[in-house]
C-alpha cells in the first residue's frame, strides 16, 4: 500500500466516521469493518485525479516544453498510485 492512498484512506475515514477519535486509523471497530473499502476509495480518488484540467495544466506548464506540467503530473499521480496491489 503506497503511503499517499494510506494518508487519503485515513482522511477519507476520518470524514466518514464521527467516532474516528475512539477508534483511530486503522484500529477501526467490527462494526467499521476492514479499512481496505477506504483503502479502495482513496485509489479510485487518486486515479480520478490523474488527468489534470485544463487550468492545471497551463499554470504548470514548463516555458521550454521539453518535459509538460501533464508528463509531470501524471508521474506524480502514478508514483502515489504504486503499491496499489
């Protein structure tokens, strides 16, 4: 498991769980269940976000266009995708 789709898991649970203070991630209760589903929402969430708008592209854009701010980000994305498993 890559440690940003553990940080988006937590927060994701966090959010969802009024009772996340009793039972601190990933020491969920029975009832809470396994924290895999937030594990596979916060990777569904990440991929969503691979593809960058428009907006992000052009303020990320590098002046030379060798290497884009899309190359850039997408690596990005993909390294916190890594450990999905």
């Amino acid at each position: 498991m890559s440690e940003m789709i553990e940080r988006v898991a937590k927060a994701i649970y966090e959010e969802d769980d009024p009772w996340h203070k009793a039972w601190p991630w990933p020491n969920l209760n029975e009832s809470q269940g396994s924290p895999e589903p937030y594990r596979r929402i916060a990777a569904a969430a990440i991929k969503a976000m691979r593809e960058p708008s428009e907006a992000m592209i052009e303020a990320g854009q590098q002046t030379d266009e060798t290497i884009t701010a899309v190359d850039v980000y997408r690596a990005m994305i993909d390294a916190a995708l890594v450990g999905e498993g």
